[in-house]
C-alpha cells in the first residue's frame, strides 16, 4: 500500500540495510579485548547549539557516517567522516514521539507509531509504504540478518517481530502482554539487539536487567542485573543493550549513570565510573550507546547531547605472565559481612586488600581457593555501605579454579581495594590472590570502619496512609510510614536509605518529638530534598539522646509504591570543626567553568584522622559554593582530582549542606569559590564527624607548567625551544605584513643570517674543496663543516618559518605539522652538534701534528678524518634519537563548557619529558656544547705549549717562558677562538636549561636574540679558519680567482 506524504504523529524510528531484498547485518560490531578501554574523558560530539530539542536515537554505518533524530524539530541530521557541520535532511512526519535512530540507506527508513502502524519512509520519492499493524506505541525497532522487523512494546510489557519479506502478522517474541517479573514476563522493555544467531536482547528497564530469549524460546534468561542465574551486575533502570562481534554486552546503565561491559572476565564499568555528573570524565542519564568503525563509543547523554570517547588503540595488549605478588589468608566467621547491593542484607563474609603498583601497566589479578570466591575491585577506596560506588570490575564463577579473574590497567599514583568474598552468602576458607604484571605489586590487609547500625525494612504498599510532604518539588500526596528513632548516645549519626521497585526514588523527613500528617510541616526538621535518580542517599544528622524522633520516609512522586530499607549508622559522637574566613578581591582568582570568567577562591588543606562519612555546611551563606579536591586542585584543570559530594539544599533553606565520605590516608583540598563573579564575602564552614578535623589554609605554590588553556591543558616539560618563543607572539590568520614588529624584525634577521651563512659556507667550501687545503685531515673536517654550518643555518631559518606560517595559518594539514614538530628541531639538533664537534676535531688534529712533529702521518690522519666524519652524526644521532618521541601536537580546543562548541581551536608543537629523561637531556647538553669547546681549548693550549716546549730545545738562547711568550702571541687565535664560540652558543645552552614555566612573552627580544645569536657559529667558519691562516687565505684566492678567470 502506497501514500503520499503527510502529518503522523510517530513514535520510534529504526533504518536498516536492505539490499536487493536480501538484508545484511545492519550494525557495526566492535572486536575489543579483555583489557580494552576508552578515554575517561568526552569530547562533545554534537550539544544544545547544533541539536535543539530532544534526541534519542543514533546510528552510525559502515562508512562512518552519523545519523541523529531530532525529534520536535522532525528532522534528520548527518554527520559525513571528518565533518563538523551536519547535512539536514527535514521531514515532512511529526516525529514528536521518537526515540531511537538505526539509519544506513537513507531511502528506506522505518518509522513505527504512525496510527500504531510501522511505515517505511522513502525520501527519495517522499512517499511511505505501512509494513505493519503494532496495534500500540512501538518504542524500539530492530530489523536482523533475517529481514525479521522487532518492536518492543513498553506499554504492553512485550516484544514482538514480522517477516518483512511475507504476508504474516506481528508475533509476540517475548513477554506475555502482563507487567511482571517472571522469566517470561517483562516490564517496561526498552532497547533491544538481536544478534546473528537470532538471540533477542531485552533491556528490562523497570525489572533492572538484561533478558535473553533464544529462538521461539519465550521463556527469557537473565544475562545482567538483578535475578541472574550468575553474580553479574547491579543495574538499575538499563536502557539500551548492544553486543560486539564475541557477544559480550555493553549496556547505559540510565539510573547508575554509566556504561558497563562484560567480557571474559566479568563486568566491569567503563565510563561514568566516579558518579554522576556534567563533568567531562561523567555522564547523566544515558540513554543510547553505538559505536564508528574505529570502536569509538558514542553515547547520547540526558537526551540533549552526544558524547564521543575514543577507543585506546593500546589497551590491548598481552599481560606478562610473570608473578608480581602473593597474598595468601584465610575468610573465617569473625570477619566482617556485608552485601554487594545496596538493598539486600549482609550475608558475605569479605576481606580488603590494597593494591598499589610501582609501574602503569597492564596486570592480571586472579584466585584459588577451596571454596567458591568473588572479587571485586574498587578505585581510590571501598564505601561498605555503598557498595557500589568506586567498583571498576568485578567476577566470580561457580566451581571454577580461577575464582575470579582481572586483566585490567593499574596506575602508580591510585591506590586500589581487592574486596575478596564468597561467591554464596555465610561461606568461610582459604584463598590465595596471585598478581601477574609488568613490575612488582605491593597487596597489604587493610582494616574497615566500624559501624553501630541498625536497620529497618519495609514496604510501602497501598494500605499505607497519604499525606503532602514538605518538599522541594510538589506532590499530589504520596504514600509514606513513619519510624520512631531513639538513640542511647548524642552524636553525628549517618542514615542511608536504599529503595527497591520505585521509579523515582524516596524521601526521608525527620520531626521531633511528634508528626502529625495533617501537619506536614510541624516539629519538623529543617532538611534538604534528597528526591533524585539514586537509589540511595545519605543524610548526616545530630541526634540528641532522651529526644524522641520520627522518620516519615515517603516517595518522591505520587501514589508510588515499593519496598525500602532505612539504615542508622552510629558514627560517634559528633565533632565539631569550624574555619572562617574571607574572599576578598586580594583573593586568587580562576576560571571556574572554562569559559574565562574568574571567581575569588580560598583553598583550605583538610585532614580527616578518620576515615568516616562527614557533613559540611555553609550555614545560611549562600554566596559561596564548596568543591573538595584529593589531594590537589589546580586552577587550570579544575576537574582534575575533584570527588563526588552529596549536596543537599531546598528553595525554602538557604543552608546547603555536603556530605562526603573522607579516608584518613588521603589529604583533601576545599575549595571555597564565590558563587558569583568579582564577589567579595566572608564565610564559614563547620565540620561535623567522628572526630575533629584539620583545616588549614594554605596556597599551593607547586610549579606546573601549561600551555593552552583552563580546561584544555597540556604539561610543558623543561626547557623553551622557538615554539615556546613565539607562540603567542604571532597572531593567527594574519599575513606577514599585519604581524608585530618583533616578528618581523626577526623574520628579516632570519634572512639576513641565511644569506651571510650561505656566503661563509660557499666560501669555505671553495676554499676546502682545493687538495692543497686537504693535505691532512683537518682540512676533510673543515670542509666537512663547511657543509654541516650551512645545513645548519638553512635549518634554523626552516624552523623560524615553520613556526611563524603554522601560527599565522591553522588550514595546514595535521600530518604536515605532526611531521614538522617532530624532524625540524631533532635535524637542527644533529646539524648544530655535528659541526661543533667537527670544528673541536680540528683542534684535536691540530694538536696531534705538534705532538707528532716530522713523524706525522698525513696519509692516516686524513683517512682517520674520513671514518670520523662518518661515525660522529651517528653518534649523534644515537644520543637524541628519543626526542622525537616526546615532540607532539598539542591542539587547544577554546569551549565554554562542556555543552558548548568549539570555538576555535590552536595547535602547538610540545615537548614533555619524563623526569629521568629531562635529567639525561641535560647531560647530553652540556656534552655536546661544553665538550667540544673543551677539547678546542685543551688542544689549542696543547698546541702553544708543545711548540713552545720544542723550541726551548731547539733554541736555548731563550728562555722557556719567551718561547711561551711567542707562540701565544702566534697562536692566540687558536684559544681565542673556541671562547668567542661558546659565548656565542652560551644563549642556547642557557635557553635550553630555561623551565618550560618561563613567561617569554615579556621578554620575546632577548629570547628571540639570544636564540638567533646561538646560531652566529654556523656562519663564521670562513672568518674563523680561512681568514686568519696565511696559507687557507692563499688557497682561497687561488680558487676564487681561477673560478673567475673560467667565466670569463
């Protein structure tokens, strides 16, 4: 049935390849590995400014092309390879109601929801064709290898196909049309896959787990989240499902705000690992994952934004099988139990290891015990009452060897947590941990905190009574229990609360003495709205002992019902810290969101001498906000080190309260910011905890050396090279004429040297180029060195002019200035060395025919000479070969913020070494400029001493010191000369040694001069050797003026 175009009102579109009418495969399955990785960190694909309303669906085909659906804008935008800009294609559908997007042949695209049919639109010829009947809302279409076209169906809690090549109707596949948990029941099904055997994928969103139905099976199996057969994963809310080519899951685990994978050795989280958040390195409600041909991962964040984290080409990588550790222990019932959700009770005996390495590598953690065991592995620290937060990878199998088993990276500056346990509750036994890894691994027992708790569990059902709560948002009346709290000590007490089988969470308010719910807001205690995603929170409450408390726990949306657990945690008496101060316009500034507008700040250093949950407060001040660092903040990079904190606040309290879990082994930085621009205010912050905390102010006054910008920073290492120097001196997209005046004055002295150089090597050659002048061998190194000072200076000028048209002109091709950053400055380098160390041959020559005298062998010394000149640039060469290596591009993208495109972007050549390798560059830097002046000097004084010792025999009628006398005043060139050259390479050596930190854009003239002045050798070789030696002299006129007579 054919129609033209019109208005629909349509709810899901999936595109699929269908070619002759056969299909293929529509989507790109990565091949990863064990210990693949993505970058921690996004870039920000497409935002609010290219994608104005809502998105939920992306695909990408095999020629990397990127299509989105823009839903109220009912358009359709492509992204072509290597374009920034998208191609809009608009529609002429009401696409208001889509939610995903599998598009690969633009003229065949299925749209579902149309009047509760499924339609294929053709572009082409603007017309659509109805494929099927849904008879409800489709949310999701899949169309496999067999041309069968999938719909789920959130509404009725099914899934079901059609053959698009016959007649039949739509079939249920999975799910009975009944919301329910049962292996055969679903509810609320969203993304779906089905992979090449015909297996169909069901992310079960409100059941939290992934169900998987073989072929004309309906009966589902559990392969993630909760009721597997297997410890899995803990999900919670999973939206969208996606396999690679070795069937290994990936899936956006919505509610937990993050991406996790399986693979051979269990799941692990592999982006959104630190919380939730807006920050580059997090993620907010992620909706849809997929990946491009080169395995980059894209994911749509909080339905308004696509993120792009590319794929670690060398995350794959085999793990030595060499023994970096043993721990060896034994689990028994006095250890601790806990539980590895967050709902369910403590049934499992556990014991914490620490792991620290001493180098960054790939390592393999595995087990062996006689009992069934399960690890998992925690970041930075293991939060027992949520023991979820921090987890990176985690596995266990029943009977199995191997317990469970790790091939993951380990870095040297981050302290890890082995939790071992037991694969089934209230087990006990032996076990043994081997690491194997690159370098040694250091595994101690570490201690846990210890807790009073006391636990109540419940369900709110609809038996319960109603009322209005007193929250931040509004509510038509929810369903709540009240819990009466007594407590036999005053202190700081911590209450975590975990929900099961609700939506949108729960809320916990606190009355003193009574609660009436007809008076929501009598006795009751001024808090803050923890209504959110989560399904737990924490609160950090002083109670009194002999007051009585109630504890209304109620849903944050209407009429919502479902099971909930209130814990009470007995930190200790509460400590009371306060530290008070001011901002002040004398105060430091920074750029707290990445888009150069700078607030006032105080860094105050915080030590916890326990590791325990804490609250902070602001008091009423609402004019500042608190951030806390590990360890260090820097201003430059203000997402770096930063950790998650509970901030609670309500629109009818000023009061903004934090709470933050602190490990005494770590030194914590807070950091207290205004919360508007060039605002001046004094504040203070109280600490409440087990115990008394440190606070300290304190400015940090560590060097870090950056180039770019705040946000988008690269370390610089030491030394300043002609980059550094002119960086921000020339300005971009501007020709030679419009640049500064220290530029071009440069640009002409760079002429002016090339041609003087070109002058001294052309002369020098003719002169060298005579056999008379190449009698021995040092008139081979001269007029080897004739030819290495002009190489010299034409790279110098190359590199001067590289740097400026780079600057002036972003349209060069990456490729060229890759190459550029890292040859021109290494062949520069070999150059410069190379005739330094020809000219200090010389001298050494010099000094061997006094020392000879008539037994001089000019025939060897000049065949000495030949096999010198060839061995010394590969000398050379061997001792700056590793400098390439750590020469890169450096590209600075200028954002607002992570929402915001990129507007505009610099490129820089950067060098950054290692610590070990800086220290070996400055030894070769001194060899190579301070080693030959020295052998130039000893020689020359050699020279003047034999001669002089040798006269004073020959001719005794004058002293020694006469003789000495006279073959200075002879030979003085010969040590003046290597003075005058080191003093003219002193700039370079002293440039060279300079920190990377140095501000030069005050001072570019004497940087600028002092660099080009370090070249001057290169182009004196003719005023050097020719011009004080009678007999090189006359062998230069006798050339020069020979090479006269032939043009005539």
């Amino acid at each position: 049935m054919l129609i033209k175009s019109g208005r629909f009102t349509a709810s899901v579109v999936f595109v699929a390849i269908l070619t002759n009418g056969a299909s293929a495969f529509p989507l790109y399955l990565p091949k990863s590995c064990p210990t693949a990785e993505w970058s921690s960190t996004a870039t920000t694909f497409a935002n609010k400014s290219e994608i104005r309303s809502r998105i939920e669906g992306i695909f990408i085909d095999n020629n990397n092309t990127v299509y989105v659906i823009e839903i109220h804008e009912s358009q359709i935008l492509i992204w072509h390879e290597d374009r920034i800009r998208p191609m809009i294609i608009k529609t002429v559908t009401d696409l208001s109601s889509i939610s995903t997007v599998f598009i690969f042949n633009l003229d065949e695209i299925y749209i579902s929801g149309v009047q509760e049919r499924v339609v294929k639109w053709m572009p082409s010829t603007d017309a659509y064709v109805y494929v099927t009947n849904t008879g409800t809302e489709c949310d999701y279409v899949f169309i496999d290898i067999g041309n069968f076209l999938y719909c789920s169906m959130p509404i009725q809690g099914r899934v079901a196909k059609r053959w698009l090549d016959g007649e039949m109707e739509m079939m249920t596949v999975a799910g009975t049309g009944k919301i329910g948990s049962a292996p055969d029941e679903l509810q609320l099904p969203n993304g779906i896959f089905v992979d090449t055997n015909s297996d169909l994928y069901v992310a079960d969103t409100l059941n939290k787990r992934i169900q998987r139905f073989s072929l004309d099976d309906r009966n589902g199996e559990t392969v993630a989240g909760k009721g597997s057969s297997d410890i899995t994963i803990v999900l919670n809310r999973p939206l969208s499902i996606i396999l690679d080519s070795d069937k290994y899951l990936f899936i956006s685990d919505n509610g937990n705000n993050r991406i996790v994978a399986s693979g051979p050795n269990g799941f692990r989280c592999l982006i959104g690992c630190d919380g939730r958040g807006q920050q580059s390195h997090q993620l907010l409600l992620p909706v849809r994952i997929t990946f491009d041909i080169y395995k980059n991962m894209f994911v749509i964040n909080d339905r308004d934004q696509i993120l792009k984290f590319d794929w670690q080409k060398d995350s794959c990588k085999n793990v030595p099988l060499l023994i970096a550790a043993n721990y060896s222990s034994i689990l028994t019932q006095n250890h601790t139990k806990f539980s590895r959700t967050i709902f369910h009770q403590s049934e499992y005996h556990y014991e914490t290891i620490e792991v620290l390495v001493d180098e960054n590598g790939f390592y393999i953690l595995t087990a062996n015990s006689s009992i069934d065991l399960y690890g998992q592995l925690y970041k930075h620290y293991f939060d027992i009452l949520n023991p979820v937060h921090n987890l990176i990878a985690w596995h266990g199998k029943c009977c199995n060897k191997d317990q469970f088993r790790f091939t993951l990276e380990l870095l040297t500056d981050t302290k890890y947590i082995l939790v071992v346990t037991t694969y089934n509750p209230n087990m006990t036994g032996p076990f043994s941990v081997t690491v194997f890894g690159p370098n040694t691994v250091h595994l101690e027992r570490t201690g846990m905190e210890q807790f009073v708790k006391s636990t109540y569990t419940s369900a709110l059902t609809q038996d319960h009574g109603k009322y209005f709560p007193p929250s931040c948002h509004t509510t038509l009346g929810s369903y709540y229990e009240a819990i009466q709290i007594n407590v036999n000590e005053s202190g700081l007490y911590t209450i975590l609360t975990s929900i099961e089988n609700m939506d949108r969470g729960m809320t916990v308010y606190i009355y003193r003495h009574d609660f009436y719910a007809l008076i929501p807001y009598g006795n009751l205690v001024p808090q803050d709205d923890i209504c959110g995603m989560d399904n737990r929170a924490h609160i950090a409450f002083k109670f009194l002992a002999g007051m009585r408390y109630v504890l209304v726990v109620s849903t944050c949306t209407s009429l919502e019902l479902g099971s909930f657990s209130v814990t009470l945690l007995d930190v200790s008496s509460a400590a009371h810290s306060r530290y008070s101060s001011e901002l002040t316009t004398n105060s430091q500034q920074y750029d707290k969101d990445c888009n150069n507008e700078y607030y006032y700040y105080q860094t105050v250093q915080l030590i916890a001498p326990a590791s325990a949950y804490y609250a902070l407060s602001a008091g009423k001040s609402s004019s500042i906000d608190i951030h806390i660092y590990r360890n260090h903040f820097d201003p430059l990079n203000p997402y770096k080190n930063i950790i998650e904190v509970n901030r609670q606040s309500c629109s009818w309290s000023t009061e903004i309260k934090h709470t933050v879990h602190l490990q005494s082994s770590i030194t914590y930085v807070l950091l207290i910011i205004t919360s508007s621009r060039s605002l001046a205010t004094s504040f203070s912050i109280d600490i409440y905890g087990p115990t008394n905390t440190t606070l300290e102010h304190f400015v940090d006054n560590s060097t870090y050396c950056y180039v770019g910008g705040p946000c988008n920073t690269q370390v610089r290492s030491i030394g300043l090279t002609l980059d550094d120097i002119l960086r921000f001196e020339v300005k971009r997209h501007r020709s030679m004429h419009h640049q500064s005046l220290p530029i071009k004055i440069a640009g002409a002295f760079t002429v002016i040297m090339f041609i003087a150089g070109v002058v001294n090597s052309a002369c020098s050659i003719l002169t060298f180029q005579n056999v008379k002048s190449r009698a021995v061998g040092c008139g081979l190194y001269l007029l080897a060195s004739s030819v290495t000072s002009l190489l010299t200076i034409t790279m110098s000028t190359i590199k001067f002019w590289f740097v400026v048209v780079t600057h002036m002109d972003k349209s060069i091709r990456l490729s060229v200035l890759e190459g550029g950053c890292k040859s021109i400055e290494f062949l520069l380098k070999l150059f410069f060395y190379w005739d330094a160390w020809l000219n200090a041959c010389v001298a050494v020559g010099r000094g061997m025919n006094v020392y000879k005298g008539v037994s001089f062998d000019k025939e060897k010394s000049k065949r000495y000479a030949r096999w010198i000149i060839f061995i010394l640039p590969i000398m050379i060469v061997g001792t700056i070969i590793h400098e390439p290596l750590y020469r890169h591009i450096f590209k600075r993208k200028v954002t607002h913020s992570l929402q915001e495109t990129s507007k505009d972007s610099y490129t820089w050549c950067i060098t950054s070494y290692p610590q070990s390798v800086e220290d070996y560059n400055r030894a070769i830097l001194f060899i190579h400029l301070l080693g030959p002046f020295f052998a130039n000097l000893l020689s020359s004084l050699f020279i003047i001493i034999g001669s002089a010792r040798r006269r004073a025999e020959a001719q005794r009628q004058q002293s020694y010191r006469q003789h000495i006398r006279e073959q200075w005043d002879e030979h003085k060139q010969l040590v003046i000369s290597p003075m005058i050259l080191l003093l003219l390479s002193t700039p370079r050596l002293i440039i060279s040694l300079l920190s990377g930190c140095m501000e030069v854009s005050r001072h570019t003239w004497l940087y600028v001069c002092g660099y080009f002045i370090s070249f001057t050798p290169s182009i004196l070789v003719f005023v050097v050797f020719v011009l004080p030696s009678n007999s090189y002299r006359k062998i230069f006129k006798e050339t020069f003026f020979r090479i006269c007579k032939r043009q005539r």
